[in-house]
C-alpha cells in the first residue's frame, strides 16, 4: 500500500474540503488517511480540550469511512505548535494536505500563513485546498521552468494527469512581452521538447498543451489554473534569517488560490 495521506484537520469548511479531496485521492491510489487534529498549547491544555479534540477527529473518521468504505482511516490527535506538529507528520507520508480559506490577488511578502510555512518545510509535497471549488474543471497546470524544481513539477504533474485521465497543460509566463525574440523563441522550444519528454509522452495516452500567458510567473498561473483540476508548483527552499520560506511565485499562488494546488520541492517522495 501507497504511504499514508497525512490531512491536518479542524472543525472549519477548509478542513472539511480538505479531507473530502484527499480521501478522494486515497481512493484512486489505495492509500490511507491519517486524520490529524493539532490542540495548540499556546494556552494550557485542559481535559476538556483533549477530549473535544478527540470527539472531533472520530466524527471526521466515521463521515469519511462512510463516504469512502474502501479507504483505511487512522486518527492521530497531537499536542504542540500547529505547524511543527504537522510537519514532523508529514515525515513519511506521500502527501500533506491542508485546506485554506485564502482568496484574493496579494502579491510581496506576507507573513503568519500556516499553509505557507506547511509548504515550506514539509518533509513531503504539499496540497493546499481552498474552502469552496466550483464549476467543471479539467487539466493538470503546471509551470514551464527548466530549473531544478520546475522539472521536478513536471515529472509530478505529468503522473496526476495521467493517473485522473487529464491533459496535462504545460504553461509558460512571459512577464509582459506579447512577441517573442529569436532568442526566446529557441529557448521556448528548447524548455517545451525536454518538459514533452519528461512526460512519457511516446508512451503513454497523455495529452500535452502548451500554453503562453504575457504576464508574470505568478498571475499566469493563478490564471491558467481558474478552471484546472489541480495545480502543481515546483519551489525550491529558501532559508531567510533561519526560517525556510518558499519562493516568490509560489508564495503568490498559494495567497491567491483558486483551485486545489500542490507544492513540490527537489526530491520529494511521491
């Protein structure tokens, strides 16, 4: 069986969002669930709390266990700092998720997101869910980057397009240049001929499209992906004044979310 799916859980429709998405996707690879419920000790901790805690985390088992009978459902109640918390339960597991209730265009450095901190320093990638996803999706969006990170996106995205019957559409941000130089225009191809590679395309039924947005790396995304099923960001860590932080694209994209995204890092399991 595929390493468990790690949900950090509490009592809002973020939550709840969350554990719906990633029990959906227990089930299409066979996996479990360990539901997660962090009582933070900033204040003290009671007996009471503890026991609330618990009454929370059964009743989110039965409802998932109900609504998907196939897919083994663990609970794991912990005391501390939230974020550290969780962070030592992604250690091992295939995947963290979180859900957020952050929407709206923000841009530059903002600080006190526990979602932003969870992809930062999680030991595997990280989904971040928005509260409410409506509409009829479709497509795997993923960055256009021939960095370290960029390609590690790609090699992940590809494997969810693939395995939900998506296409996979591979977007390059332009910042704001509508026309493109000869010099561009080589690396252009050059980016999209390795990323078609890295997708088993010859192989496999996965449908590729490549798509141009003129405007920066972080808008075009948040853009390109409105109407996706799923977006992958590749970010490498950085370390500012001690604290691992994420890069500037993905820090816009996960402040802007609008749909289910995943944060990828350099060699993180699957």
């Amino acid at each position: 069986m595929p390493a468990e799916i790690v949900v950090g859980v509490d009592d809002t429709s973020a939550s709840l969002a969350a554990l719906h998405w990633a029990c959906r996707r227990a089930e299409s690879l066979g996996s479990g669930i360990a539901l997660t419920h962090v009582v933070d000790d900033e204040w003290t901790v009671s007996a009471a709390r503890a026991a609330e805690a618990e009454l929370l985390l059964v009743r989110l088992a039965d409802e998932a266990a109900r609504d998907f009978p196939g897919t083994l459902v663990r609970i794991s109640q912990r005391i501390g700092n939230v974020s550290i918390e969780l962070l030592r339960e992604s250690e091992g597991a295939s995947l963290l998720v979180v859900g957020t209730h952050k929407t709206g265009f923000v841009q530059g450095r903002v600080f006190g997101s526990r979602s932003m901190r969870l992809a930062a320093g999680a030991s595997s990638p990280v989904a971040v869910i928005p509260e409410w996803v409506s509409g009829a999706r479709s497509g795997v969006v993923v960055g256009l980057d021939d960095s370290i990170a960029g390609r590690e996106a790609i090699r992940f995205a590809s494997a969810e397009a693939d395995r939900l019957g998506e296409d996979l559409v591979l977007l390059l941000a332009t910042g704001g240049r509508h026309h493109h130089d000869d010099e561009h225009d080589a690396r252009y191809l050059d980016l999209t001929t390795r990323a078609l590679r890295q997708t088993g395309q010859v192989s496999t039924d996965l449908g590729v499209r490549i798509r141009t947005i003129a405007r920066p790396p972080g808008v075009a995304l948040v853009d390109a992906a409105a109407d996706a099923t799923l977006l992958v960001v590749g970010s490498s860590r950085r370390h500012i004044d001690g604290v691992t932080a994420l890069g500037p694209v993905t820090h816009d994209v996960l402040f802007n979310i609008g749909t289910p995204t995943i944060v990828v890092h350099p060699n993180d399991p699957r």
